[in-house]
C-alpha cells in the first residue's frame, strides 16, 4: 500500500478504524474494496486491468491506518460504485474524512 496524502477537496479517505476506535478487520479490507472498484476506469478495459487498482479508488496508509482513497470522479462517472463504497464505510462505521462536509 502506499503512504502519501490526498486532496481533500478531490477526494475522501476512509479510514480503517471504527468511530469507537477499532481497528478493521480483516487487516486487508482496503485492498479487497479497492480491488472490487477496480474495474471502473476512465478507458476501455485493457489487458492486465484486473491486475492494477483504478486511478479512482486505491489502499493507502495514512496515519498508520489502511484507508482507502476515492476520488469524487468515482461518483461523478460510476455512481453506483461510489455509493457501493460510501455505504460499505457507513455499515462498518468507518471514519470518513470528506473535506466537502466540512465547507457547509
């Protein structure tokens, strides 16, 4: 996974630890979530697609935490996906870090 930062108005983190401050399991839930997303790309499928994560949603650590980064292009071109992604954050309460929210 890689440790880098994100743009918190571009994208939103979900952060592998529970509002009560759990840690997640399994201790690879961001690089499955991350996998399921990967077929939503900006181009055509391409061979070896399914081996890569798409530029839209990929694990990182941040904080020493596994998160997930999704950029909003997710839910401007595959809605579906990001609200399959929102949701399963929300029905494990994880901690999402939406720099949006925070403007209104």
């Amino acid at each position: 996974m890689a440790v880098m930062s994100f743009d918190t108005t571009q994208e939103i983190l979900i952060q592998g630890i529970t509002s009560t401050g759990r840690t997640f399991r399994p201790s690879n839930w961001a690089d499955r979530l991350a996998g399921v997303i990967s077929q939503f790309r900006p181009q055509d499928p391409m061979p070896g697609d399914h081996l890569t994560y798409s530029p839209w949603c990929f694990p990182m650590i941040y904080n020493n935490i596994n998160s997930v980064i999704v950029s909003r292009t997710l839910q401007e071109r595959f809605p579906h996906a990001w609200d399959y992604i929102y949701s399963f954050a929300r029905d494990n309460d994880l901690q999402i870090i939406d720099g949006t929210q925070s403007e209104k």
